[in-house]
C-alpha cells in the first residue's frame, strides 16, 4: 500500500486527518455510511500504527481538539499527536495559503488552515468526514481530499493492478 520511491527505497503515503475524521468514532451512527466511515477510519488508524503511512498533525488540530467539551474523546484524539511523524506549527506561509482557499474556494478557516497544513507538509492524503470539504476540495490539484472509504477502495484498486 506504500508507493515506491527512487531505487530500492519505498516511500510511505504521508496522510493528514482532520478533526472530524478523527472524531468519527465517537459519533453515534445514524446511518451505514457514518458506520463504514467509522470501520474505514479505525482501520487507516491501525495501519498507521503499524507503519504502514506516516501521519502529520498540526497545530489546528490541538486548537479544535481542545475545544471538545468531552474529556474521555479529547484525551483519545490527543493520542495521535505523539504517533504522528510530523507536527506542523505555525506558519505565515500556512496562514497566507488558508486565507487563499478561503477567499478563492470558500472553505471555512479552520478547513482552510487544515488543508493549508497538509500541502504545506507535503501529504498525500487528507482525510475527512467531512462532505463539503471533499466537494470543494475537488478544485484543488496540490492535495486529494478524500473520505476514508473511499481512501481504501482506491488503495485496493491499486493493489489489484
């Protein structure tokens, strides 16, 4: 599921999820997509910590995530700050692409600022639940925003070939 890099060295897919795909889990299904968004996410979880993809967080994420009034899910999403292989601070050049994507495509400025991380990173991948941002998201070249079910069927389709 990795993609190869130069000669014998393989390069890990570099993937970034934002606060609504980590909070997934803990949302109550209302219906099967919500249900295989949630296997689909704890499955790209496990693959992360076994080394499968790297994952980067970001200071936008320790921002929402503190303002989860419930202790037990923000303690839980916390986690995965100390498995990420990157943390992305704050930057004036992260700060300028989000004010961009807010003013040219419309996203809200804390989707502007998580997708502004995960370029400003160099990922692959974002991930999200959410379907507004995947729609807009579409306009955009210099990163796939993709929902985790989808993110396994295309990775699955290419292990296939």
């Amino acid at each position: 599921m990795a993609e190869s890099g130069e000669g014998d060295e393989v390069k890990k897919l570099k993937l970034y999820l934002d606060n609504c795909c980590y909070n997934r889990p803990f949302d109550e299904p209302t219906n099967q997509i919500m249900i295989l968004e949630i296997d689909a996410k704890l499955y790209i979880q496990e693959e992360i910590k076994n080394s499968i993809y790297d994952l980067c967080w970001s200071f936008i994420l320790d921002f929402e995530n503190e303002e989860n009034p419930f202790e037990d899910i923000k303690e839980s999403v916390k986690i995965w700050k100390d498995i990420a292989t990157e943390y992305i601070s704050p930057d004036e050049s992260i700060r300028s692409a989000a004010n961009h994507l807010k003013n040219t495509y419309g996203f809200g400025a804390k989707d502007s600022l998580h997708i502004s991380c995960a370029i400003y990173s160099g990922c692959d991948y974002l991930i999200t639940t959410d379907k507004k941002m995947i729609k807009k998201g579409l306009q955009l070249n210099n990163i796939k925003i993709i929902n985790p079910i989808k993110f396994i069927s295309l990775l699955e389709e290419e292990n296939d070939k």
